[in-house]
C-alpha cells in the first residue's frame, strides 16, 4: 500500500492529495493517511512544495467536510416529517440537537483528528441535525489545520521511515476511535438506565 501511495504521488502531485483529502472527509475507504505521508516525503525531497501539499491537502478535506454536511442537511430536511410523528425519534433528534448546541463544537474540531476516522460521520450528523453551519465550518478548519500539519509534517521530517509512521499512527488512531466509541457507548447505557425507572413509574 505504501508503494503504491507513493507511485500515485509521483504521478499525480497534489492534485491526487486533494482527490484524496475531499473523499476521506466524505467517509469513502481511500488511504488519505498514507498519501499524506507520501506527499510529506516527496516535499522534504524536493520533489513537491511543502505549501502546495498543505494547500491542497486543507483545501481537500474542508471541502469534503462542507460537502457532507450539507449534503445531510438537505436530508435532514427531509428526515424532519418522518422523524416529529414519532415521539421518541423526536425526542433523539431533539436530544442530538442539544448535545451539538453545548459540545458540538469540541467535537467536530477532535473529530477531525484525533478520532479521524468517525470526522465523515461527524460532518452527516451535524447536517442532519442542522448544527449551525458557521460554527461547524470554523471548528472544521481549525481541526483540518491540525489534521493537515500532523501528517504532513511527519511525512516531511521521517521521510525515510513513512512506513513505520504510518503504521504507528494507523493502530493509534483505531484505539483511540475505539476508545472514544466504548466510552460514548457506556456513557448512553449509563443515562439510558437511569432514565428506565423514571419511565416506567410514569
């Protein structure tokens, strides 16, 4: 896989960064960790700029984030009627909305990053839940910066060692994303049980 991110950087420069960046942001299975790498090394060799990769990897994956949100949002739009005839789907959407309003913010930003591979979902759901777009859009290009710089920098300053790099980076972020997902799951089944008595009193 490596050898073949480095064939397509060599071949196509930036442009299949960008490519790359949009597509991940849109939750489609490319390898954007790997050529971003690739295209780190390829810059402290001299072959690439350093700014056209950063450039073009930034303006790949805000595009994709913005695309997939409002892509959702329009369904979203959609999902309303379906969703306000049903009490308790009501009362999810409405909960989700909530949560966004006070942790949205942090959440998109660490999505884009630190827990990268649930950032495309990130971007659905904001949609679907029509999280103000400023706001998303801003958080979105600060994690970006940082998702961007991480990468890339790497690549450039361990260019002789990209596949170990990436290999590091890959198992941490599948244990941290798994992580964070058993934490979320645990803390629903904590305020879901807690909830359940009040219910059923009721």
């Amino acid at each position: 896989m490596t050898e073949t991110a480095f064939a397509l950087v060599a071949d196509y420069g930036v442009i299949i960064v960008f490519c790359v960046t949009f597509l991940s942001c849109l939750a489609l299975p490319v390898p954007s960790l790997l050529l971003m790498l690739a295209s780190g090394g390829f810059a402290a060799t001299g072959d690439l700029s350093l700014y056209a990769v950063g450039l073009s990897a930034f303006s790949g994956a805000v595009l994709g984030d913005n695309s997939g949100y409002w892509a959702a949002r329009k369904l979203g739009t959609r999902l309303d009627g379906w969703l306000v005839k049903h009490p308790k789907r009501a009362a999810l959407r409405a909960r989700s909305a909530a949560f966004m309003d006070k942790r949205g913010g942090s959440s998109i930003f660490l999505s884009c990053w630190l827990v990268a591979p649930l950032g495309p979902y990130m971007n659905y759901f904001c949609g679907v839940t029509k999280f103000n777009w400023v706001r998303f859009a801003l958080w979105g290009i600060a994690g970006e910066i940082v998702w961007v710089s991480l990468y890339v920098g790497l690549g450039y300053s361990f260019a002789d060692n990209i596949t170990s790099i990436a290999s590091v980076l890959g198992n941490a972020s599948g244990f941290i994303t798994a992580l964070v997902v058993v934490i979320a799951s645990g803390w629903w089944l904590v305020r879901a049980s807690k909830k359940r008595p009040e219910t059923d009193s009721a």
